[in-house]
C-alpha cells in the first residue's frame, strides 16, 4: 500500500463501504467534536500548509463550499478546478491527471460521472482520494445524513429508512450505510427504475425491503427521504421522468404514515412540488438545513482522518 509523506497509509474514500462501521464511528464522533469546536469559534488548524485539490466534472453548491470552506477552516488551502477549463477537458487521461495533481497536492475530491472515473484516479494517486458524487455513489452526503439522524434522534441502528424515488447514487450510498451501520431501508421507486442488482448491497439480508406502493415505504419509518427525479447527466430524460415518477413525491400523507417522530431529508438541490411537496420540505418533520450544513462538519473529519489518522484530543 502506498504510504503518505507522514507514513499513513493511502486510503480512498470512494465509497462509504471503503470504511468499516469502526471507522464510520469514529468520523461521526468526530464529527461532533469538530461541531462544537466551530460552533464555540474556536481555532483548530492542523492541516496548515496542506492544499485539497477538488475536480468539478458536475455542477455543486453544497459539496464545492463546504469542502472548501472546511479546508480553510482545518488551515488549509482548496483548488477549485473545472473539468472545462483543465487538459481533463480536453481529453488529458485521467490516469496522467492523477500522476500529476497528486504529487503536488495532499488529497483529491472528484465529482464527476462514472464510478470507474474515481477508481481509475484512485489508482495512479499518490494521495487520498475522495468521491464528491459519481453517478453511482455520494458517499460524503450519507456520512452527513447519519450524522443528522444521529445528531437528532439518537442511534441509527435498527430504524427505519424509507427511500421514496429514483434509485440514484444516493440512494445506493444508503444500502451500503444500512448494512454497515445495521438498520433497514424500505425502498419505493416506479417500475423501471428500481434499484440495480449490483447496488442492492442488502438484497439478501435484513436490511433492504422494496415496495410499489410508496405509501407502504413510509409507514413505520423513522426517517422518509428522496431526491431529485433526474439526477445530473440524465436531463434528456427530465420530462419522461415527470410523468412517471408522478406518483412518488413525498406528501403529507406519506409522512403521517411515517412514525410520529419522522424527519425528512433530502441531499438537496429539491424541486418543491416534483419529488417532494413545499409543506414537506418546509415543514416541522424537515432537517434538510442541518443535513446541509452537516456536510462541513462530517467532512472535515473525514479530510483529517484522511491526513492525520485517528486523532484523540
Ligand atoms: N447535496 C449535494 O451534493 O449538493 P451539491 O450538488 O450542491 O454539491
Ligand atoms: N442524485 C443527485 C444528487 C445531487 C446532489 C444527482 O446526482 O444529481
């Protein structure tokens, strides 16, 4: 295994099975930590002098600024660089991109389309790498999203979470959390678009059950969630998608077939009145602003346990 200057060992954060329930524990207490050090304004600065290069192939709001303002929080510096305006724009390899930027930066974020992209870089880097959202995983924001729940309600093992909609790299990211951290997803898409055999980590097990009928997701749950009906790199399908997913935006009546003390999540940017309804997303059972914000916290412990290891003070 490759060693960082430091002697670490090289881990990638590619997807959130790439870490163990141990490990994802420690980020989520982490997390905590660094919360309520930001919170209380204190100065905490351990990656001084330490640059994130962050690889923007799609458009972002949450993940660009709050890995950005994360690093500077931590001491550090992030590179925000646009596919577009790089050689990878221009049809540089990625695996040359990957020998280069990782000899002159710390640590990698990509965002861009397939997984294969980030495995391809991950592969000729010197660095840690981090997945800020392929078409098939979003790792980062299902660390955030527990850590949310976690933050709210209290353990997440053995609870409930309802997936109603597209089956997207969000979507997949929960499967994997849900057999790591040992709770149950009820998943509720429109015919067509279920999850794939390869994604249902939990098919199996325990801890995956798929419903038509969205209404019989939500019941029970302990948390609803969804997201947009057209992920990035699927807008040709935008207006076929309207029509089918018609019957899956999250409403009051899904919620009040939830539990009584269900939140609502969602990863963000929504379309109020497509996959969810503005009393839902803006209403009481809603976390979707903590879930956001969370996305800062949750990754500036994963950028410090990427660089330093696991820290004690
Ligand atoms: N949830 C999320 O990743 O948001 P952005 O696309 O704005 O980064
Ligand atoms: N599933 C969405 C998530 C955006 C943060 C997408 O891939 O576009």
């Amino acid at each position: 295994m490759l060693m960082q200057a430091n002697s670490l060992p090289t881990r990638h954060f590619l997807q959130l099975k790439d870490f163990d329930a141990t490990a994802i524990d420690y980020l989520l207490a982490r997390s905590r930590l660094l919360k309520a050090r930001h919170r209380r304004g204190d100065v905490y600065q351990p990656l001084h002098g330490k640059n994130l290069a962050m690889i923007f192939e799609k458009n972002s709001t949450r993940t660009r600024v709050s890995f950005e303002a994360g690093m500077n929080q931590l001491g550090g510096d992030a590179l925000f660089l646009s596919a577009r305006d790089t050689q990878l724009g221009r049809g540089e390899p990625i695996e040359d991109v990957a020998e280069v930027i990782s000899r002159m930066v710390d640590v990698v974020m990509i965002r861009t389309f397939e997984q294969a992209i980030v495995e391809r870089f991950a592969a000729h880097s010197r660095v840690p790498v981090i997945n800020g959202l392929t078409d098939e995983y979003h790792p980062c924001q299902i660390l955030a999203d527990i850590f949310t729940y976690i933050e709210q309600r209290g353990s997440i093992r053995g609870k409930t979470v309802a997936w109603i909609g597209d089956s997207n790299n969000v979507c997949n990211t929960w499967l994997q959390a849900a057999k790591l951290l040992d709770f149950n997803m009820h998943v509720s898409t429109p015919p067509g678009y279920e999850i794939e055999p390869e994604r249902g980590e939990s098919f199996e097990s325990m801890h995956l059950e798929c419903f038509t009928d969205p209404l019989d997701a939500t019941r029970g749950a302990d948390l609803v969630t969804t997201d947009v009906w057209t992920s990035m790199g699927y807008e040709e399908e935008i207006e076929e998608r309207k029509k089918i997913f018609a019957d899956y935006r999250v409403d009051q009546e899904m919620m009040a077939l939830a539990n009584p003390d269900a939140l609502f999540m969602h990863c963000l940017p929504a379309h109020r009145g497509e996959e969810v309804e503005a009393n839902v997303i803006d209403g009481p059972q809603s976390v979707v602003w903590d879930e956001a914000e969370n996305r800062l916290h949750t990754q500036k412990a994963l950028l410090e346990y990427l660089l330093l290891g696991q820290i004690t003070d």
